[in-house]
C-alpha cells in the first residue's frame, strides 16, 4: 500500500515507519525536521510540511491510500487544530482512510471513569492526555472518513517486538499483575495490521499485553 505516516519521527512514529516500510509499503514519512529521518529505504519519501494546514495537508498526502496520524503536541488547541487540518486535508485530497495514534488517558477505568480523571493519573502527563483525549472526540464525530483510532495501554516504551498481545475497546487493559503495559514496537504491529486488515472502521480500540 501507498500510506502516510505523519510524525514518522516521533516516539511511536519512527516505530510506526519501520514497521510499514519492513512489510514492504510505500511509505511517505511527513515531519517537521526531515534530518530526524535516519532511515534510508527505496520504499521511503521524506517530506517537511506543517500538518496545522489543511491545504498543505492535502498537497503532502495526495496519492496515498491512507493515512496514518502519529501526530503530537502538548497543548489541545494545536492540538486540535492539526486533527482538523488533516481530517480537512484528506477530504480534500480524495482519502477515505485515517488511522489516528491516541492516548491511554481516555480510556475507560470503570463505567464512565477515563484513566485521566483518576486521582492517580500523573501530573506530569495530563497536559498531553486532555489533548489526545480532545484530538479523539474531533475524529469520532466524522461521518465522512473510515477512521481508526487506536490508544495504547498506559505505559509505553520501546522495546521487543513480539508479536504476542491483546485488543480491547474502549477499556484499559491489565495484566495479571494489574498493569497496563505495550512496547512500541508492538503497538507498531497492532497499527500497521489494521492498515492492511481493517477490523476497527469508525471505532477506537486499545492494546496491551
């Protein structure tokens, strides 16, 4: 396939971009410091653009057959502001299919709890989480695209990939030892299976180990 991945630099991102281009996709990688790019493959299209336009969007996406979000800012209203510029630019350029990078803030702890109103939640954390958390409700309300989004479990870091995980919906998962663990790499594997499989159109779900 023929898929953008925006934010192909980033922490999830670059995991993101090897596995795509590792099962043989045609991979336009769109970044905001194209140097961060390291990787070098026949398969790869590195381009600098700025994601909060949506006619830039449009113009750096054209001719993919979808579109992978691994965008991110801090702070909601760029926040917001970049989701509405790409979900724009894609209608403007002919794509149906949107595949969103989340959080696990706005996952569910028990019937109507999200992970980030919980006494527990980091301090630290809570600026980026309300910003994927207001970055989902702008793409859940589209009637247009068959989007996907897809949260990790609450912690995630890089490490191996294997292969060897569990999907869920919209609550988080735990462990036997009641924690909320992915490894980047394999959230990698649960994103580019859905690229190439689609099972969640127009849903969220999760996935942890």
């Amino acid at each position: 396939m023929k898929v953008a991945i925006i934010g192909a630099s980033g922490f999830i991102g670059s995991a993101l971009l090897n596995e795509a281009l590792n099962r043989g996709h045609e991979v336009t990688a769109i970044v905001r410091n194209p140097e961060k790019i390291q990787v070098k493959n026949d398969h790869l299209t590195v381009k600098k653009g700025d994601v909060t336009n949506e006619a830039e969007v449009a113009s750096l996406v054209a001719g993919n057959d979808a579109v992978i979000s691994a965008y991110s800012a801090h702070d909601t209203a760029t926040y917001v502001k970049a989701i509405r510029a790409i979900i724009g630019g894609l209608k403007q350029a002919g794509i149906k299919r949107l595949i969103a990078v989340s959080g696990a803030g706005s996952l569910e702890v028990a019937p109507g709890v999200e992970l980030l109103d919980t006494p527990e939640f980091p301090a630290a954390w809570k600026e980026g989480a309300s910003a994927t958390r207001e970055a989902y409700k702008v793409i859940k309300q589209d009637k247009d695209l068959q989007w996907t989004v897809l949260s990790p479990a609450a912690m995630i870091a890089p490490g191996e990939r294997t292969g060897k995980f569990r999907l869920g919906g919209d609550q988080l998962l735990l462990d036997a030892n009641n924690e909320s663990k992915i490894s980047t790499a394999d959230y990698a594997i649960a994103l580019i299976d859905e690229l190439e499989k689609p099972a969640h159109i127009r849903q969220r779900f999760t996935v942890a180990y």
